[in-house]
C-alpha cells in the first residue's frame, strides 16, 4: 500500500510529455543546496576570525592589566611607601595604536575579618581593550589582582666589604658614617658602585638587590642591662629596680658568661627585650635609610640620624653628639607577621665614647662587649659584656599592645650571629672600601 | 537552422527534449548564483587561513612577553631588527621585533619601568600583525 502511494508521487514528480521548464527547477534545488553548504561555510570562517581576533583581545586585556600593576608599583616607588598614588590609578598604554586602558585600585590585605595586614597591599588591575573589530567584545576586560609586600624583598640595603675580606679588619674603620653634617646626604653620590668620599656612607643602588643575605632567626635568648620590670615592656634589669643607671664608676655586667674577673655575679632570673624576631628587609623610601652590612669596624659620628639598622662584623663605635638610630618596626597585630628590628648588631665590640650622646629605642647587640661612657639610652643590650660608666637608661619603645601574642622566653642557644653576604658577590672596588 | 518539433528519432518516447537555449538559460542562471557563492567560499577559505596565522602570531607574542618574564629587569632590552621564528623546522613563516622604551630610569628609588613592545609580522610584511604591549618593572617596592 504504502509502496504504491510512493511510486505514484515520483510518477507524479518525473518530467511528463507535457511539462516545461524542469532544467530551471533543477537549477534552484543545486542552488538551494550549495546556498546551504556556503552559508555554513561563511558562518564558520566568521566564527574563527571572531574567535581569533577575541582570543588575541583576551591576551591584550591580561598584558594591559600587568601593565596597570606595573605602573602603579613604579609610582609608588616615587613618593614612597607612605605616599601612594590616588585610586583608583588610570592610564591607557597602546596596543598596534589602539588604547588599551587599566584601572587600579589597592586595599590592605585582610586575610581573616577583622586582622589587617598593613604591610601588605592587595592591588586589583583591570584591563580593557576595545579593537572595535566586528564580532570581538566590546570593552573586553580581564583582572589582575597581586598581593605587594610593602617591606620589600629580603635583602641588605647596603653592603661595605674591606678591600681584602680575608684579612682581619683594619685599622681604621672601613666606613664612617656621618661628620660635621650629621645626616647622610644621598645626592651627594652619585657613583653607582661607591662614594665619592671614602668617608661617608654612598646611596643604595639598585644592584644592591642582589645581595641577599639576611637574618631570619629567633633572638635565642636576648639580655637587658637595664630597664624596669615592666612586664608589659619586658624589661628587666637583674637585681636593680631603677631605670636609669647612674653609676659613675666602672661597671661590668655579666649576664650571659661566666665572667672570670666577677665570677660571683649571678644571672638574671628573667631577662628580655620582648617577643621579636630579627629580621632584614629592603626599605623603600629615603635613601639614607635601611640595613647596612659593614665586613668590618664601623664609626658614627655626630648627629647621624640612620633610619634601620647597622650591622658590622667587627665593632661599631660612636663618636659624636646626637647621634640617632631608629629601628624599623612592624607592629602587626597578626603576631606571626610582627617583626622589630634591631638597631645595632656587631660581631665584637659596640662603644659610646666619652661625651657622645647616643639614643635609640632599638635592641643592641654586641657579640663582645658594650660600653657606654656618657648618658646614653638604649632599647635593650644583648652582650656578654656590658660596661656603664655613665648615665644610661633603656627605654624600649615597641609597642606591645597585643597581648594574644606569645611572649618572648630566652633560649639557650647561642646568640643570633647574621649571614654575610656571598662572597662571590662582593666586586671590587678602588677605594677604601666598597659596596657590593 | 535548428528546427524545433517532434523530430523522428529524436525523442523516441514521444516526449520533448530540451532545447540548447533551455539549456544555455539554466547554465547562465546557475552561472550568476555560483559566481557570487564561488567568491564566498574563497573568502571563507581566505578568513579561515588568517584566523589561524592571527591566532599563532598571538601566540607569539604572548610567549615573546612571557620568555621577557623570565630574564633580568636589565636584560630587556630591545632587539636588533627583527629575528625570525622557527615555527617548525625550516618554517620562517614569522618574525618577531621586541622595542623597550625605558619610562623610568634605573635607580636606587624608582628601580626602573620598562615599555614592552611585541610586535610579529609576517615574513617579508611591513605591518605587524599583532602587537603587544605592557610594563615592566623590577619585584618589589
């Protein structure tokens, strides 16, 4: 039945005796059908080209939104730490002359609701491309966002090495901070690998990135010669209650070692500067500040102000009147992230001469002696030796306002000793001493 | 000349063939609707092929920001004419001119910001046919 009714509709369908014009039906239908094949044809090269030239735009908006990143660090860097650009920071930069535009805005890091990291900011780019090509998006937009560690990568501001860094340190020191003028004056050098003067202490330079050496460590244990029993502060003077040492004649303290001339002294029974961690990082910002690194004897003289932290692996003297070490501090709620840095560190001797008057709220290391001559103040001491002949109090002035973070507790290791720059990294230099 | 009827032998079945001109009308008919599409399929192969060299030289260039990525802040620097890029061996279907603008200066403060520019052509081009462009700048504040 079925097979009839079709037989009859192609009988129906073929050409008869009497009918005209099949050749132009014909015609049509080839053409119906190859109409069909090319518009699916034409439908997919669009598609690719459309998809090409959105997938280079997607590629453009990602570079322009690095670009934006960029920018905003370089900008940065200008004012300084403290002074950033205003945001939201905009500003196009060209892709085969069309404009690619980004957007910038920063927030502080939070990483829990309600514990702010200050030090570090989360930067959100935006970066949008518009080519106006047929088919692409238009204004196509992709987001960078970065975490930027405002305390810098780690490494030494400034690094001082002797001529010959096998020798023993000479006599006299290899660098000299200071002099009639007080401050270090950065525009005053200008040559990238060292100072014009052989006295003064030059301005970083951006190959100094390259020394890394740091100090990452724990204090193991950290002394004080004096202070209060303030429990808050931390600091105890081990069996005086005063806070200031007035004592005129010579005065030895020993906390640390058995000390042969006064071997009846007894250790502390509680000793510390407070709960810290010592830590180097690159400073942004002024020039005259940061961690400097000295492979030998360092002298300060009057009215140095030095914003950071000196470190010497021979002795460190003062000679001079108001002379100024401010350490740096982070004072981070988050007690993992709280660093304070020290102010002075020297492998062997740390001296305040007769009549120089020497302030910092730093922690004082010494890995030999320290000794005051004149009215001083200081953090804390940390030495073996500590010699008061004249006025000296200790002021320790970080803020330990977060009582969830666990208290400092004296090990019994040894005291931290810093890493030295690599070797391999110190270049010459035709002066007296020189910076890597 | 050509004689139009019911020729014997012509058409044995008693029906009416189609004439030359029939025939001369269709092919032009078919003629003028295939030229067009004709065209269309060459653009289309044509749109095709530059989808795909478009979306290699993109491919270029991004690998040219990323490899830029990967060295010294100091060793940007803009390349000495243009290089050709080995797509495959033997393949010099490309080549590639980096241009480094410095923005800011190399110191101590401001540590540089570095203007990169990708830009591929094909070989023997005097236009590029993509370019990328973003900053630059050493890690760190």
């Amino acid at each position: 039945m079925g097979t009839e009714r079709g037989l009859r509709i192609m009988n129906d369908l073929l050409p008869k005796a009497n009918s005209r014009g099949f050749a132009f039906v014909a015609v049509l239908m080839v053409m119906l059908v190859v109409a069909i094949l090319i518009t699916g044809v034409l439908a997919m090269a669009v598609s690719a080209r459309n998809l090409a030239t959105s997938r280079h735009e997607y590629t453009e908006a990602l570079y322009v939104a690095e670009a934006g990143i960029n920018k905003v660090i370089s900008e940065w860097r200008k004012g300084g730490a403290a002074n950033p650009p205003a945001q939201p920071y905009q500003g196009t930069i060209a892709n085969a002359g069309l404009a690619g535009a980004y957007r910038v805005t920063w927030q502080y890091w939070e990483p829990e609701p309600g514990l702010v990291r200050q030090d570090v900011m989360v930067l959100t780019s935006r970066g949008t491309v518009n080519t106006g090509l047929p088919g692409t998006i238009y204004n196509l937009t992709r987001t960078v966002q970065v975490n930027l560690d405002t305390n810098g990568d780690w490494a030494w501001n400034h690094v001082y090495c002797t001529d010959d860094p096998d020798a023993e340190f000479r006599v006299p020191p290899y660098a000299d901070i200071g002099g009639s003028s007080g401050y270090i004056d950065p525009p005053s050098y200008l040559d990238e690998h060292g100072p014009v003067q052989s006295n003064q202490l030059p301005t970083p330079k951006w190959d100094e990135w390259e020394a890394t050496a740091r100090v990452y460590d724990t204090l193991p244990y950290s002394k004080v010669s004096n202070g209060t029993a303030d429990p808050d502060r931390h600091l105890y003077w081990s069996g005086q209650t005063t806070a200031t040492h007035t004592g005129a004649d010579h005065t030895h303290y020993n906390y640390f070692t058995p000390d042969p001339y006064f071997p009846s002294l007894s250790y502390p029974a509680a000793y510390g500067c407070d709960n810290f961690t010592v830590e180097f990082r690159k400073q942004a910002g002024t020039d005259y500040s940061g961690v400097y690194f000295v492979h030998g004897n360092v002298i300060v003289k009057n009215g140095v102000t030095i914003t950071g932290t000196i470190v010497a692996t021979g002795d460190i003297t003062f000679q001079g009147q108001g002379i100024t070490i401010i350490p740096l501090v982070n004072n981070e709620q988050d007690c993992a992230a709280r660093t304070v840095h020290p102010a002075l560190i020297a492998g062997r001797d740390i001296q305040i001469r007769d009549q120089s008057t020497f302030h910092t709220t730093g922690v004082i290391w010494a890995g030999s002696s320290f000794t005051a001559k004149a009215a001083d103040q200081a953090g804390c001491i940390v030495s073996p030796h500590v010699w008061l002949t004249g006025n000296f109090s200790v002021t320790y002035g970080f803020d330990t306002s977060n009582p969830a973070c666990p208290r400092y507790e004296p090990g019994s290791s040894p005291p931290p000793m810093f890493n030295e720059p690599a070797m391999g990294q110190m270049q010459p230099f035709p002066h007296t001493w020189r910076e890597l | 000349m050509w004689r139009r009827g019911r020729g014997r032998g012509a058409c044995p079945s008693g029906r009416r063939g189609l004439t030359l001109v029939e025939v001369l009308i269709a092919l032009t008919v078919l003629a003028v609707f295939l030229l067009p599409v004709m065209i269309g399929f060459s653009q289309a192969l044509i749109a095709t092929s530059q989808s795909s060299i478009s979306a290699a030289a993109s491919s270029i260039a991004r690998q040219m920001i990323e490899d830029l990525k990967a060295v010294s802040f100091d060793s940007i620097q803009s390349s000495a004419g243009r290089s050709s890029v080995d797509m495959r061996p033997g393949d010099l279907f490309f080549q590639v001119e980096t241009k480094v603008t410095v923005v800011e200066p190399n110191d101590a403060t401001l540590k540089g910001l570095k203007l990169v520019e990708v830009s591929v052509y094909l070989t023997g081009s005097k236009t590029p046919m993509v370019v990328l462009s973003t900053y630059f700048t050493p890690a760190g504040v």
